[in-house]
C-alpha cells in the first residue's frame, strides 16, 4: 500500500489565528470542558463569524479522492499532557483541540454524537487501550482495523469524518480508499445495489448490539448525480449468509478497494477530512507502549444538510435504537 500525501489545504497563519483565538476565548469563558450544550451553543454562533479564509478552506471534498488535509495549526505535545489511556480516561485533555475541531465540523455541517458512544460527546478520543488491542473498534493498535465506512450500521451516519492528530511519534498510517477509483463491470455494480445483507454494529456500541429487532438488508453501493457512494465494513457484515455470487462481487469490491488504498501519515496539527460516503477509512497495525506517547487522534462527526448521497429507504431503517444528538448551527 503506497503512502501518499493527500491532497492539502494549507491554512494560513491570519486563519489559524483566528481558529486558535476563537476557541481559547469560548473555553475562557465556559471553563475546561467542550462537553457542555452552552459551549456548542456558543460554538455555534461563533463559526457563523469565521472569515472566509476559514469557509474556503471547508469547502466540501472536490476531488475523487474523496478527502484532504487542513494543516498548519500548532499542538502543544509537552502541554497537551501524556495520551490517555483510553477514551474514558481523557476527559478534557487537549480541550483547546475540542473546540477547534467543533468550529471546523460546525463550518462544514453540523456535529453530530451518539448516546451509546463515548457517552454522548461530540469530539472522541481515539488512542490505543489495554485489553482492546485485537477488537475492530479506533481503541484497537495491534491488528488491521479493516476499511469501513464510519458508522456503517446506521441510516444517519455521517456525511464527514474529522480526525485530528495529537500526535503521531510513530507515523501510524490511517488508509483510505475511494469508491470512486475502484473498477468493477455492471453486474457486479447491480448485485452490491441489492439490499441483500444487514451491517451490525460495531464492538463500540454495546446497547445497540443486543438491540432485539430485525437487521435491516442494506446496499452496499449506490449511484449519485456526482457518481457512486458506499455503505460497507465487512467485519461486521454477515458474508457467510449471502449467496455465492453476491459474496463473489463483494470480494471484487473488497480487492478494488485494496488495489486503490492509500496510507496518510499525519503530523501533529493535521486535520483530515473524509467523505465517508465515498471513502472508506481504516488503520495500520501498531505497537502500542502505553506510556503516554502513542498515537491520538480526536474525531468529529458531521452530517451536510440537504446531501442527497443515500437510498431514500434508509430512512426506514430502526438505526438499532441508537439515537444520534446534532448540534443545530
């Protein structure tokens, strides 16, 4: 898998000043914490203020490979404190990077969380966790965390995926695979088009996996205006139920996607965007020490109003009793 550097969105110092100084100024005034539904009120108000330098930069992805990188704001590695030892653990570690990140995601869309995950909050610590090393969840380090889609299982998934980088003393690659570059002939396109087979949920959602209804059958492709979107992670796609020329295709997809991945190395400060219709995103194999400098990401989750990249029998689906919050701009 070639490492290549995604394409690049440059900010400039005046922008990531004005990023730096609007988020220390509504954590002066809210205190320690981005979890708070005054601060993403506030957060929300504030990104209607961003320069245009900021809006330019968070114009949508405009190229087949579906993702870019923002670079040139600053992490403090010695003041961000050691990486947490897990998710539950961080608390409001790096919070500056919290609200930073909420004004991109609010400047693309809006935010959105989940109440079965990381406890409802709207920015996730991603970082290796002991106990979690060989699970298909961002808490995992020393397998492949296979390409998915974010979030696979559930009809309002996000449009955007934000990942930030804390830090990266390893240079841990995230890949990334656009559908827009795989080759496969018509019939295979209309076999994935089929709702044949349901996507469960994944290890981090608990409640929903001992959800009691029927599993929706869904469609791994679809075609748009704008060209094809995906819906896939076959960690935790049933595959052995399907019948073989449906598993015949899927494989196809699989080793299409394989053939166009990519591996990002991002640098502390990176943001990386990515159009989680069109891109399905995973992690290299690490070795974690856990001595407060492995690799930390922080994820956001966005939806763009009036996307049309979905089949419109999405919105019958049970969502496995998960409910997502969105911040409203």
């Amino acid at each position: 898998m070639p490492t290549e550097a995604a394409p690049l969105r440059q900010l400039d110092p005046h922008t990531v000043d004005e990023l730096t100084h609007t988020a220390r100024k509504i954590l002066t005034h809210f205190g320690s914490s981005a979890a708070r539904p005054e601060l993403l009120r506030r957060v929300a108000e504030s990104a209607t203020r961003l320069g245009e330098a900021i809006r330019h930069h968070c114009r949508p992805v405009d190229t087949d490979d579906g993702l870019f990188v923002l670079r040139g704001l600053p992490v403090d590695d010695d003041g961000n404190g050691p990486t947490p030892a897990g998710w539950a653990t961080a608390g409001d570690s790096a919070a500056e990077w919290d609200v930073i990140l909420l004004l991109l995601a609010t400047a693309m869309g809006h935010p959105i969380a989940w109440e079965g995950q990381q406890e409802g909050r709207f920015v996730h610590n991603i970082v290796p966790a002991p106990g979690h090393e060989e699970e298909q969840t961002g808490a995992s380090s020393t397998v492949l965390l296979s390409p998915h889609t974010e979030d696979a299982f559930h009809p309002g998934r996000a449009h955007l995926l934000l990942l930030a980088c804390m830090r990266n003393h390893d240079a841990v690659a995230t890949t990334a695979a656009s559908v827009r570059k795989v080759r496969l002939d018509a019939d295979d396109v209309a076999l994935l088009s089929r709702p044949v087979l349901p996507i469960l949920p994944d290890d981090a959602y608990a409640e929903a996996r001992s959800f009691a209804g029927e599993p929706p059958r869904v469609s791994v492709l679809w075609q748009t205006e704008s060209g094809p979107t995906l819906r896939y992670d076959p960690a935790y796609t049933p595959l052995d139920r399907a019948p073989a020329d449906y598993r015949a295709a899927y494989d196809r997809l699989t080793a299409e996607l394989e053939r166009v991945s990519v591996a990002v190395v991002l640098e502390p400060g990176d943001v990386l965007v990515v159009d989680n219709d069109q891109v399905v995103h995973g992690r290299v194999p690490f070795e974690p020490r856990y001595d407060g400098t492995d690799r930390w990401l922080k994820r956001a989750s966005v939806r763009v109003p009036g996307r049309r990249s979905r089949p419109l029998s999405e919105a019958d689906e049970h969502g496995y009793g998960q409910a997502a919050l969105v911040a409203h701009p």
